[in-house]
C-alpha cells in the first residue's frame, strides 16, 4: 500500500482537495442555518421497487443506514447526529436523508429506503450488515458507502469509510524504519483481527525493506499472553514489536515482550486512538502507532455538544464525512438519476474531517494518518498526515 504523500499537487488536484476541505472546516465557524429534520425510521412494508423518485420530490434522496435500535443504537445513533450535522453546517441544498434502522433487519431496511426512492446508501456500519444489503443494492444499481472496516466485504459497489488496521500498520512500520528500525515483530491476539494485522505487517516490512523476525498469536488471558510472548521472545532479537490489542493488554505484554532488552521499540495499532492516554502508563511511554488526525474531529465534536448536548462518538466522524462526501458529489448528480458512481473513484481525493482520503480500485478508503507517540499526558504527533496523495 503506497503511503500518500506531502509533495504539492496539480492546481486541479489542490482544487478537488480544498473542495470538500471547505465543508469540513465550516464545523469551525460556520453560522448554523436552520436544520433540516432527518426523515423518521420507517418500518419495513411490502413495497415494490421503483426507479425513480417519488411524485414531487425535489432532493435526490440518500439513505442512511445504521442500528438505532439494539445494542450498537447509541453509536448508530450518534453517527446519524453527525449526518444530519453535516446538512446543517452545509446548507444541505442538494439532497434529503433518510434514516432506516438496521436492527430490526438491515436486509428490510435497504429494500425499503431502495422503494422509497434513495439513490445513495451510507452504511451499514457492521461488516455482516454490509454482506446483506450489498446484493439488494447492487441489483438496484445503488452504491453503498460503509462505515465498517472489514475489507472483506469492500468492492462490486461497496466503499468503506472506515480505517482498516493494515493502514495504520503500513504508516507506522514505514515511519519506524525511517526512524533506523530494521528487525520487527508482531504479538497479536487470535482471531481474524490478529491475522488481518499479521498479514499487513509481513507486507508491510517487506515493502520498506525491513526484515520480519514474525509473528506469534495468543488466546485472551493472562498465561495465554506470557506464553505467546515467550514463544516471540525465541523466534530472534528484534527491534521493533507491534502489539496488535488496546492499551490495557498491550501494559501487560510490553515486559514479556521486551526481556532485558530496554531499547526495544514497542507499536501500536489504530485501536490505541480510542486510548488517548496510554503513555499514562510508563510502560507504554514512548510507543508509536497511526491513527487519523483529531484536529477537525474536535471542533466536530464542539458542534455537536452544542447541538445535542453530548459527545459524539469518535466513529461519529464518518457519518458527516460520508454525508459531505454526497453533498460534494450531488453538484453532478441530475435528480432522479443514477448517482455518478465514478465520482467515488476519484484519484485526487477528497478531506473530511479525518483527514485526506480516497477510495481504491478495491472500494477501500485510503487514508492520510499521523504517527503519534505516547507521553505520559497523552500523545504528541511526530509525524503530520500528510495533506494530498500523489
């Protein structure tokens, strides 16, 4: 995976970035227009398809689809505030939202915001969500831009707009041998996330010419983590050793895995950013890993206190990046037409509140990250994301 890059773009380039850069940014300043109210859920009826939007509707529409209902209703709920924030930071002037709750069944809800006329689905936010609608999407030529992670589930018309570990993993580990790190390990929990990481940091040494020592899973629990850091310990010396689990385990296992070697670098993944102060542990101190910047998501998160009287959850920022992502597009799309799909694919990118991304032929959000180091208040960035892709 090619990391982006800081060098200056093409006008035309720079143009497209700061397009979208503008709405992101109106969080900061913006004089709040009149919001327009998100559609209530509707609950799922026997409807027939159609194929263009309803009698007298003048906004093409675009659906939203997460849990407002069930045990993920608050995160949902918080990314469809963030949704409807983005309308009324921007104006909102080119298309209508309307939430459709996955709980009860995120097949029933694609089919029905599919008849009622959406052209655009944003969501599901999880993966086995996304397996359902995308078949029932795709049949109706609509694309669905996700808030999930899992790459499984990306292409055929699906964009996820949710940062994957193998990106933060990739950042870090090319950051690493820029800092003089040659030798890696991995220490990663059993189960599809510890192999996902796994897999992109073999690659990932492999492509900025460093040497993996390799990798060692483990099973959750105390002894499990002793033993699998003593198995990583015989695998060779090492410089470097990323732990792929949050802060709490990863406290646990920096000693097993560091033995009498106190230079020993220790890594982290995009899970550390929800643990904003991990270097309060001295363990950890020092320690690197990639997330998004959270310069704009601050401000988002001022708005939206504002608003709703509560905090957004950090997910939350997909939702309005994915919202502006529909209103900068719908400045070329007809209404009741197809959603110009292609516009989705473009190169020079687009920047949100998490900074610049872009989607790749595989539908993946490629994204700028910013390498962080963990002190003992919290982080301080030692590498800025960049601001454009080459």
């Amino acid at each position: 995976m090619a990391l982006p890059s800081s060098r200056p773009q093409a006008r035309r380039s720079a143009l497209r970035l700061i397009g979208l850069a503008f709405l992101s940014v109106a969080i900061a300043g913006c004089t709040p227009r009149a919001q327009r109210p998100i559609e209530p859920v509707r609950q799922p009826e026997p409807v027939q398809p159609i194929s263009r939007l309803p009698p007298g509707e003048t906004l093409n529409r675009v659906a939203v689809l997460v849990p407002l209902t069930g045990s993920a209703s608050q995160l949902g709920q918080s990314l469809l505030n963030a949704a409807n924030l983005a309308l009324a930071d921007t104006g909102g002037q080119r298309i209508r939202i309307l939430a459709y709750d996955t709980g009860p069944g995120a097949a029933q809800a694609a089919t029905t915001a599919i008849a009622e006329g959406a052209g655009l689905i944003l969501g599901p936010l999880l993966a086995e969500d996304v397996r359902v609608v995308a078949p029932i999407a795709a049949a109706a030529d609509v694309p669905v831009v996700s808030f999930s992670n899992d790459v499984a589930v990306a292409g055929e018309g699906v964009y996820l707009m949710g940062l994957n570990p193998g990106q933060s993993v990739d950042r870090v580990v090319n950051y690493a041998r820029g800092q003089g790190v040659n030798r890696f390990a991995a220490l990663v929990p059993s189960g599809v996330y510890g192999a996902r990481v796994s897999d992109s940091m073999r690659v990932s040494v492999r492509e900025a010419r460093g040497e993996f020592v390799g990798t060692q899973s483990y099973e959750r629990g105390a002894a499990p983590l002793r033993e699998g850091a003593a198995t990583l310990r015989r695998l060779g010396p090492y410089d470097a050793v990323l732990l792929a689990d949050g802060t709490r385990t990863a406290v646990q296992a920096v000693p097993l895995v560091r033995g009498d070697n106190r230079d020993l670098r220790i890594l982290g993944t995009e899970l550390w950013a929800a643990e904003a102060n991990g270097g309060g542990n001295a363990q950890l101190r020092g320690a690197w890993y990639a997330a998004a910047s959270d310069t704009l998501f601050n401000q988002l998160r001022t708005r939206y206190r504002a608003r709703y009287n509560r905090d957004p959850y950090r997910l939350a920022s997909l939702g309005y990046d994915a919202t502006l992502l529909a209103i900068r597009i719908a400045a070329n799309w007809p209404l009741g037409r197809p959603f110009p799909e292609g516009e989705l694919r473009d190169r020079q990118g687009f920047v949100g509140v998490d900074g610049a991304f872009r989607f790749g032929r595989d539908g993946v959000a490629d994204r700028a990250l910013e390498v962080r180091q963990l002190t003992a208040t919290g982080f301080t960035v030692v590498s800025p994301a960049p601001t454009s892709f080459d």
